[in-house]
C-alpha cells in the first residue's frame, strides 16, 4: 500500500484524491490545504507544513508559481515530493527532498467529473526505485502511464495549449459572438463533438476541412464582412493564413 499526501486542494488535488478513494493500492493519509472546513470522511487535514504525517510520496498541487518556494518550506528531507504541473521542470523542486513529477495530462474543473483511466500521467524522477512507485500508483488510476523528461512535458504541455486552452478559448468567441447575434450556441456542439472524434482516427491534417483549406476566397471575404471587432478578424486572417499555408494553397 502507498502512502500518499496530497499538498493542496484544488482543482487537481480533489481529482487526484477522487481517483486514488477508489482504487486498493493507495492511500490518502493526510490532504494539506488552507481551508480547514472541508469533509472527507475519514481522512485527516491540516493546514499545517509542520503537522505533515510521514508518507510514501507528498503530491504538490499548487499553483506553478509556488511550487519552488513551497518545496522548499516542506519540513523535512529525503522523502519523495512531486509536482503536477505540465510545464514546471523537476529541477524546480527543492534538493532537500527526493523529485518526481506525476503529471496528470488533462484539464481539471472541481465541478466536472473526469475518467481518470483514459488520463494519460507523465512521469519522471531522479531515482529509478522512485519512478518506479510513481508509475505503479499512476497505473492504479490510470491505463496510460508514461515516463517522460521535463524538456519533452514542456512540449507536450505547449502542445495541449494549443488543443484545449486556445480551442476552448475559440468557443468562447464563438459563444460570444452567437450570443450578440441572438444565436444559439447549442446548435455547434454536435459539430465540437465530432471535431474532437474524428481526430482519434484520423490525423488533424487529413480531417482539416472549411473556406480556408478549399481556397474559398468568395465565403472567407464574406465572412471577414460579417465581424465588427477587429480581433476577430485579426485572429480569422491569422488562421485562415496558416490553415492554408499548411495545405499548400496561397490566398
Ligand atoms: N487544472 C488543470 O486543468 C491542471 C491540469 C494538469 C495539471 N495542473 C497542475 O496542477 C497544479 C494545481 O493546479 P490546480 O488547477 O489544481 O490549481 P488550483 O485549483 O488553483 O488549486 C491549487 C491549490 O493550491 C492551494 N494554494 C494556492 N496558493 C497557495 C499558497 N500560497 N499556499 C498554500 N496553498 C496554496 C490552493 O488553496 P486554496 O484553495 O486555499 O486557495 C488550492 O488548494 C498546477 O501545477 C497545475 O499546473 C492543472
């Protein structure tokens, strides 16, 4: 059994302890977080660096911009401490402890139920014995585990920018843009849903469609007519340009 603390209680931190609730194998012996009020049954909480209980592994899953700092307030030394950032490099991490990283590729919401199974974790550690136990609790929540340095998950983490934060943000222009033309954003969501299906079997360049692969000057103008902001057609012009770039057509 793998004695885990989860440093942390957000977004990631309640995911993390959902997942590691349900399986043998593991378990949460203490959540660190600020806000003392919350419930979790029968596992302890403190607010407390210094009330931290011994454990096999401690889940920093705080904010990135603490994470260097907050490794190094932990009160001890040579356990095993990890972080779940995509983009914080291990090195980040305090020498005072042994480093990991046990990062969960998905977007995390408190709210929003996830299928920690189909979640690939990335790891990495600097003792091979460490990696070890990280991968074996990540394939007790997890199907897809991986061993991956901090340079190739700065990548893969630029990588997911690109897939959830700028297209989710491209939805919300959408919805936005639906919303002051009285139009209702529901009626794109079977289109979402497909974009994100067809790609698990075909490559995104093969399922590329629309005005700008076609060279379709006629609907592109016409398009370009019916935005009033400026950064709408900034943002249209700059993907059009690269969408038709990539499939070898000038416009
Ligand atoms: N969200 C995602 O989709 C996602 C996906 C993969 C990886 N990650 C990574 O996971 C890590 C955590 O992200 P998150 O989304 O879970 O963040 P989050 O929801 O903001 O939660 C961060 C937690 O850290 C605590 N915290 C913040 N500042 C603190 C401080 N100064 N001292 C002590 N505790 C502090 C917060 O406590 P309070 O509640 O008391 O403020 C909260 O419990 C980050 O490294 C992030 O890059 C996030």
């Amino acid at each position: 059994m793998t004695s885990v603390v989860i440093i942390g209680f957000g977004n990631v931190g309640q995911h993390l302890f959902q997942a590691f609730e349900e399986v043998s194998g593991a378990s949460v012996v203490q959540v660190y977080s600020r806000k003392e009020q919350l419930d979790l049954d029968d596992t302890p909480i403190t607010n407390s660096l210094q009330d931290l209980t011994e454990a096999d592994l401690y889940i920093l899953a705080v904010p990135d911009d603490i994470i260097s700092d907050f490794s190094e307030q932990l009160p001890f030394s040579n356990r095993l401490v990890v972080h779940t950032s995509g983009s914080v490099s291990m090195e980040m991490l305090s020498e005072e402890n042994r480093k990991g990283i046990f990062y969960p590729l998905q977007t995390f919401s408190k709210d929003h139920e996830v299928n920690f199974k189909e979640i690939p974790i990335c790891c990495e550690a600097v003792y091979e014995e460490d990696l070890e136990l990280i991968m074996s609790l990540g394939e007790l929540i997890s199907d897809k585990v991986v061993q991956i340095d901090s340079e190739k998950r700065t990548r893969l983490h630029l990588a997911a920018v690109f897939v959830n934060n700028f297209t989710n943000h491209l939805y919300h222009l959408s919805d936005s843009y639906l919303k002051k033309n009285d139009i209702d954003f529901d009626l794109l969501k079977p289109l979402i849903k497909e974009t994100a299906i067809k790609v698990q079997t075909l490559s995104p360049f093969e399922a590329q469609t629309g005005p700008a692969k076609r060279k379709d000057r006629k609907t592109i103008n016409k398009h370009l007519e019916l935005m009033e902001d400026r950064e709408y057609r900034k943002l249209y012009r700059s993907l059009t340009k690269s969408i038709s770039k990539t499939h070898g057509k000038k416009l």
